[in-house]
C-alpha cells in the first residue's frame, strides 16, 4: 500500500467491519481548505479517489485514535498550513464530529506509535513529508486532533 509500513496496532474494541473502498465519511478542514471524502482502507486505489481510514484504527467519532491518511500532493497537500486550533469536522452517518488540532510531528515511516489506541477521541492524520519531494517521501507528517465537546464547542451540538 502507499504508506509502506504505516499501519496502526491493533485495537481490542469491536468495530463495524468494513470493505476496502467504501464511504465513511467527509472531512472538512476549513481555514486550509481541505474537503474530501473519506474511504475505508489505505490502497493506492483508495488514496487515488479520497483519504483512507486506516484499518485497525478506531473509526471517527468513537472512542480512541481514528486514524485518515491521505497523499501529499493530492487531498493532504494543504496539511502543510495547519495550526494549532485548526477546525476539523469529519461528518458520517453517525453524525457530524468537531476536532481542534493539538500538534504535528514530522516522524520515521516505522513510528506508529501515533496510531496508538488512546481512552479519548482523537483523530490522526497521516500524510508523506517533505510535501515536496519528488519521489517516494521519507518520512510522515503528522497531525493530531482532539474531539471538541459538542457542548462547549462554539456553535453548539447536534
């Protein structure tokens, strides 16, 4: 697959199976102007047509690390811009969830710890860095992002 060796550690909690490919949601960064659609699943088919959701990651909106990996020089490439604070909303069927980004890390392709399970919803997007590079990058950039509570969150819940 595109991301090598970039693949989450297996979670203990139960998910709904899912099939390479298919629709999980939306994602929205506003200030940076992401908005694409997001698929089950990290083949280069599936990060040709969206940002994956990387199996064996908790799936957005749930409890622990969902994690969404995307390419450089298509659906992440504005990733190079985010801050701090940055609005994420990733919107499925189960609803519309807000993220606040906390940091970025620039890490070694090996280094999943990233994608850890946690005990909070946080989203991690993973995408290859340098965002310029010509060929295969080296290493992923990396964004994390925690749930804002839809009761405190500015706008209100739903």
């Amino acid at each position: 697959d595109a991301l090598g060796s970039f693949h989450g550690p297996a979670v203990s909690q139960p998910r709904r199976p899912k099939v390479e490919g298919t629709l999980v949601g939306r994602i929205e960064i506003p200030r940076v102007g992401v908005s694409a659609i997001v698929l089950e699943g990290i083949t280069n088919k599936t990060l040709r047509r969206g940002v994956g959701h990387i199996p064996e990651t908790s799936l957005p909106g749930a409890e622990g690390n969902a994690g969404l990996a995307g390419h450089r020089d298509s659906f992440f490439r504005a990733l190079k811009d985010i801050r701090e604070n940055d609005l994420i909303t990733v919107k499925t069927l189960d609803g519309t969830f807000e993220y606040r980004v906390e940091w970025t890390q620039i890490v070694q392709p090996e280094d999943t710890q990233v994608l850890a399970a946690t005990g909070e919803p946080v989203l991690t997007l993973v995408t290859c860095y340098p965002f310029y590079y010509v060929g295969s990058a080296p290493e992923r950039f990396i964004v994390r992002a925690r749930r804002s509570d839809p009761e405190t969150a500015p706008g209100g819940g739903g």
